[in-house]
C-alpha cells in the first residue's frame, strides 16, 4: 500500500510538530530519604505536557504505574495522583531491599526520564549495656560495653556518667550479615572508686533515624568499699567535771557493723562514766585520768578501718591563773628598772665628781697668783711654777 504523496506530507508535519512540542518536556523528580518500616513517596512532575504518558519503575526495572494503571502486584504500592503533569505514588512498610534508583519516564520521542534514589535508614536497636557485676569492689577495674546493632549508615554511641560525658572509650564498628545495616559497639574501662557507689552509668545512641531522641541504656553501680571513719567532739576545751560526747561517724558499703571504742589499746576503764550507745562515747565527771588516746573502729565485710582523738582533760584553775596579770613577772621587770636606774645614777656621780675635782686642782694651782679662779686657771695652763708644790684634791 502506497501513500499519496499529499497524506505522506501531512505525515512529515504531524510527526515534526510531535517532536518538536516534546522538546520543551521535561521530568522532574527528587531523592527521598526514609526510615526502615515508613512510607516514601515518589513523585514525577511536568511542566509541559501534551497528554504524553508517564510511567514510574523501581531498580529492578519492573514498572509500578502506567499512568493510573497499577502494573506491580504490591500491596504496598499506592496511587497518590495520576494527571497529565504529575505521577505520584507510595510505598509503605519501606524495608532496606526498597533502596535503591527509581525511574519516571516520559513517553516522547526519544523517551525522557528523571532519576529518584530512595535511600532506607536501618533504624539501631536498642542498646544493651553487658559486663556489669553486682557488687564491685573497690579498686577493681569494669569494663561496660554498649551494643547496639541494625544500624544503616552506622550509629554513634557516646557514655556519661551522672551527666557528664566521659571521652576516652573505645569504638568498634562491624557489617552485619546482610552488608547493609552495621552493628556498633563501645567499651568503657575504668577503675571502681567509693565515689562511683550510686552513680548512673548511661550508654546513648545517636543515629538520623531517631529524629533527635536517642536510645539510651542505663545502670546504676553499685561499689562495696572499706568504712571510713572520723570522729566529732562535743567539746573544743573539756575541763575537770565537764562532760564530753564523742561521735564515731563511719561510712562504708555494707554499712558497717557497730564500732568498737577503745582507751590506750585497751577497754574503757570506767563504764560507769563512760556510756557506749550505737556509735557515741559519753564521759561524765571529766578528771585527769581521762586524759588519753581513744579509738573507734569500725568493719564490714570488705575490712576494717579506725581513726583516734587525744583527750586532754583541762584544770580550769590553772586556766584562770594564766588569764590574770602574772605578779612575779611584772616584780622582776620592775626589779630590773630600778636596778638599772641606781646604776645609771651612780655612773653619773661619779662622772660629775671626777670633773668637779680636776676644777678644784686647776684652781688649787692658780690660787697664790690670781685674783680669782678663773684666773687661777689660766695661770695654771701656762706655768709650771711651784707645780710639785700644789695638790690635787677630789670630793
């Protein structure tokens, strides 16, 4: 069969005018990103469309939709809205073997298609915290881990302790089986201190898929240690005939059992003065022989511990004493002032007398030649006149 040529051209036009229409028509589609067990939805838009088809087919290439016709036998698969510029559909219940290149198509000349990547995020289990006995004895080294599997990319796992984030732990990251999803783990080592007995222990992970609400696995320690002991005074200063009370305070996991007091390593000497109630010493009627080294000790299962005070009984007479004016100290410093006045003078007078002398000798020379003794004096400077003849005399 031939065509005319008149049908053969309009031919020619119909199928340059169809090419050249599909020319400005594009697909439009875009990645989506789903949690493991969700819903994606895949959409295919065009601007410019001339009642020309749109088809949507998943990695393996099998078409889901033609249009509004479901080509999949997948209960999961649903339309969304089926229009000459849009071909939406859903696919629930997303499992990891979902992931994968999704392809809208265009049915011009040539066929056009847009590219949509559905990624899967394998959401992490719960985790789980192992390696933790009850109890732990102080000073033995724990080692926690945290585990966590399921996880697609691989999760983040982080410790704190009462809050506080703790750094230096180790990391270890594995493919599960099914070279999709990772298994996560992270150990933390430390060494068990009395400190620790109570607090929490917290292993948090943080993954995409858990919108901003980490799982979090938690224990609390529970750290047996040795008492400690310490003893508190009722009494800064006893004195004789005062009381004093003496409270052995212990601390200990178990708690300790009741505390034994002591006197010079030895039991106490008057019971009927010194009371025992639980973990308090009382003395009555304080007096010198009191005065001494006591112990309180106190054990539990783990051992033992004991701490001391010095009892030092005061005399409240002698204290007194020392806080009046001290008499025989103030008498020797007079003592000594007086002493060192007398002595002062006497040094004086005698130096007074010694010049006075020398006075009376110069004049005592210049008596027989001068009117008076100022001459006297002058004289005797410059003669020597009957010079063995004159005495000294000294008052």
């Amino acid at each position: 069969m031939r065509l005319k040529p008149g049908a053969l051209l309009r031919f020619y036009s119909l199928c340059g005018i169809l090419v050249q229409g599909s020319q400005g028509q594009f697909p439009l589609t875009q990645n989506v990103t789903v949690v493991e067990g969700g819903t994606a939805n895949l959409t295919c838009r065009v601007d410019q469309n001339d009642n020309t088809s749109l088809q949507w087919s998943n990695p393996a290439q099998q078409t889901l939709y033609f249009d509004d016709k479901k080509a999949l036998r997948d209960n999961r698969i649903e339309l969304v809205r089926a229009s000459w510029h849009e071909l939406s559909i859903s696919v629930s219940d997303v499992s990891l073997s979902d992931e994968g290149q999704y392809t809208c198509s265009l049915f011009t000349m040539p066929v056009k298609t847009s590219k949509a990547f559905l990624t899967v995020l394998g959401v992490p289990e719960k985790p789980q915290i192992t390696g933790f006995t009850s109890p732990v004895m102080e000073g033995e080294r724990m080692q926690l881990t945290c585990k966590t599997s399921g996880s697609k990319p691989a999760a983040d796992i982080r410790w704190f302790k009462n809050d506080k984030e703790v750094k230096d732990v180790k990391y270890l990251k594995e493919e599960d089986a099914n070279r999709k999803t990772f298994t996560v783990s992270s150990t933390l080592d430390f060494l068990a201190d009395r400190n620790d007995d109570g607090a929490v222990v917290s292993c948090r992970v943080d993954h995409e898929s858990l919108n901003s609400t980490p799982q979090i696995a938690m224990q609390v320690l529970e750290i047996h240690y040795t008492p400690l002991v310490k003893i508190i005074s009722s009494n800064s200063w006893p004195e004789e005939g005062q009381s004093i009370i003496l409270t052995c305070e212990s601390k200990g996991k178990p708690l300790p059992e009741p505390v034994l007091w002591t006197k010079d390593g030895g039991e106490l000497p008057d019971p009927e003065r010194m009371v025992v109630n639980g973990r308090v010493l009382s003395i009555s009627f304080l007096n010198k022989t009191d005065n001494g080294t006591y112990r309180c000790e106190a054990k539990n299962p783990i051992g033992r511990n004991s701490t001391e005070y010095v009892l030092i009984v005061h005399d409240p007479n002698a204290l007194a004493g020392q806080t009046g004016p001290d008499h025989a100290l103030i008498g020797g410093i007079v003592a000594v002032v007086v002493f060192v006045t007398l002595c002062s003078i006497i040094l004086l007078g005698r130096y007074l007398a010694r010049h006075k002398g020398t006075y009376l000798t110069n004049e005592a020379k210049g008596a027989e030649d001068a009117p008076d003794a100022d001459t006297a004096i002058i004289n005797a400077e410059g003669s020597q006149v009957n010079a063995e003849e004159k005495k000294e005399y000294f008052i």
